[in-house]
C-alpha cells in the first residue's frame, strides 16, 4: 500500500482549475520532487495532503485513511506525522534558535525539560550548526535560518518531511549545502518527502521520482535521467528554462 494517495483530485477557485483529476501515489521512503511553472498546483497538492484543503472530487489517503473524510481533531494529530519546510523558514523572530526549535515539542508532547533540550542540540547538530541554541534568527545568515528551520521540522520524528522551495533565496553553494542535508536526513531519519521546487539541479540531486505538474495534470512521472530525455515540449521547455514563443510575444516589437 502507498503511503499517500490522490484518487481523482480536482480543486477549483471560482473558475480557475487548479488541480484536474489528479492521480498519484507516494511511496513510503521515496523522495519525490514536484516541479512545474507557478500557479500549476504545486502548493495545493501539498495542502491536500495534510488536509489544510478538501478537494472538491476524488480521495485523499495517508496510510490508508481517508484524510478528506477526517474530522480537525484527527487532522492534528496526522499534521504531527509531517515535518514542514516553509520557503522562507519562518522561524519566530522574537524566540531563540534553541526556542524556535523546541517550540514544536513543548506544543505536543509532555516531554520533560531536560529531554526537549537534548533532543533540540541533537537536532542542531544534524544539521550542522551545533551550539547556537542561544542566537536569535536576526544574527542568521539565510542558509542558516533554513538549516535551523529543518531542525525544527524534525524535532517530532516526522515520518514525512514536506520542503516548499527550500533553496529559494539562496546562492548555488548554500542551496547545495540544504540538498545534502535533504539527503542525508532521508537516508538517517528514513523519512518520506515531498519537495516543491523550481530548482532544476535541486531536483535533479535529491529526487527518486520528478512529477511535473501542467495546467492541473500531471504530464510526467519518472526519474531525474529519465525527465532530461522527454520529447514532452512543456517538459523539455521548464527543464532548460528557455522562454518559448508565449513568454516572449510581449517583449517582441
């Protein structure tokens, strides 16, 4: 059985068409990348399968359960199952990097003092920044706030970690840095994630699997060598990033 399931999604916003009778099935243990131009779904596919959004037609299922069907209480507690990295960290200004960190397991466990700050060091430490429990988010570089951002989505154990454009921001060596990190807590924390990106060599160092999304469809499902030979045109055009006739028309005298 597949981890996480869309059978049949559709989500419109008054006449817009966001998501079109999607299909997909998530492996537990993949690392999936989601790619495709803004306003294609991206995002959305991730809020449904948290249960932030209800599709109008079709199934949500995690494990096996119906997550369109569950009632607030039990969505909670499925959201603990799930790490989330926001595209911009948002981390909380006015809480240390240690308090940020922490803040997840003083909301939904009972676990003692001493315990949450061992488990916010270790968690520091796997992500390359031990010791700076004490530092305030203003004193970050921005490769950093991500990093410390990733630590906080791991403080529950998550089974599942969600990455929403975790590179955007950053310079190639900085990005790099957060794609091994990526890696490295797939392969020690055996999580399943799901990235939304448009970072073409992001998605090509840290996918199993690359879906592209194209006017709510899904119009390629495969690997990353497998994506760099598709004859698909709106495929072949986000790969390489080249403007096509339609983006430039405007710019044309």
């Amino acid at each position: 059985m597949s981890l996480i399931e869309l059978k049949n999604v559709s989500k419109a916003f008054g006449r817009l068409v966001v998501l079109d009778d999607l299909t997909l099935s998530i492996e537990r243990g993949q690392s999936l990348v989601v790619i495709g131009a803004s306003g294609t779904g991206k995002s959305v596919l991730l809020k449904h399968i948290v249960g932030l959004l209800k599709p109008d037609d079709g199934e949500v299922l995690f494990d096996g359960v119906r997550v369109d069907e569950m009632p607030e209480r039990d969505l909670m507690d499925l959201r603990q199952r799930f790490g989330f990295l926001f595209q911009m960290g948002a981390l909380f200004d006015s809480l240390t990097v240690g308090e940020n960190i922490a803040f997840p397991l003083q909301e939904h466990t009972h676990k003692p003092a001493g315990e949450i700050r061992d488990i916010v060091a270790h968690r520091l430490d796997m992500v390359g920044l031990p010791g700076i429990e004490r530092k305030m988010p203003a004193e970050l570089s921005g490769g950093q706030r991500k990093r410390v951002a990733l630590a906080r989505a791991i403080a529950l154990q998550p089974e599942v970690i969600l990455y929403d454009e975790p590179t955007t921001g950053l310079d190639p060596v900085r990005s790099d840095v957060i794609n091994q990190l990526i890696l490295k807590l797939n392969d020690e924390l055996h999580v399943t994630s799901i990235t939304v990106t448009h970072d073409m060599a992001s998605a090509f160092k840290i996918a199993d699997r690359i879906v592209m999304l194209h006017h709510g469809k899904i119009v390629f499902d495969g690997t990353p060598r497998e994506i760099q030979t598709s004859t698909d045109p709106a495929v072949k055009q986000f790969v390489t990033g080249e403007a096509g006739e339609t983006e430039l028309a405007g710019l044309r005298r």
